[in-house]
C-alpha cells in the first residue's frame, strides 16, 4: 500500500462517517512501514489518525481510529479487505468517545 493510495481509502472512511453525520478532513498522510500507512486529520474538531495495516502473515487488512485526547476507542477492524475493514469499524461508537473529552 502506498501513501497515495490513502486517498480511496479516506473517501471509504467518509462513506461511513457520513452515516452518522461525520466527516474526517485529512491533512497529511505518511507511510508507517512497508505495510501500514497513518492518515492525519480532524473529525468534528477533534485531532484524529487514522492507521491503515497490512498484515502480510495473513493477508489481512485492518483500519483503526487514534486520538491522543480520547481514552479509550475501538481497537482496530481486521478483515481481507479495507473496504471491509472501514466497513465493520464502530464508527458511531469511536466518534461518540472523540465527543467525550
């Protein structure tokens, strides 16, 4: 996965956030590793990353939400693809505890 190739995944996170009347606004992205790449931006005011990761053992995708203000937020979605991934994260759940500090 490529840097660059956060822009389709991003607009797949916004998909789902437009569910719940949220939207993330993305600032700068970079890779991780060789297999992970971080997405830096805001959801409703709160500075957010969003950590997309390839696991290569098992060809398995996940996507997590990290906020250094939020205590505690869903711990990431695994699944064979990202579109999956971004699809069975708890994104209701995850901006409710963005909303909490």
């Amino acid at each position: 996965m490529t840097v660059l190739g956060t822009e389709t995944l991003v607009q797949l996170v916004n998909d789902e956030l437009a569910l719940i009347g949220a939207e993330f606004a993305s600032a700068m992205a970079k890779p991780t590793g060789p297999f992970s790449s971080v997405v830096f931006g805001i959801i409703d005011g709160h500075h957010v990353q969003l950590h997309f990761l390839t696991e290569p053992a098992t060809d398995m995708s996940s996507v997590l939400l990290a906020s250094k203000a939020a205590e505690v937020l869903p711990d990431r979605s695994a699944a064979p693809t990202f579109e999956e991934a971004i699809q069975e994260y708890p994104w209701a759940e995850a901006v409710d505890a963005l909303e909490l500090d």
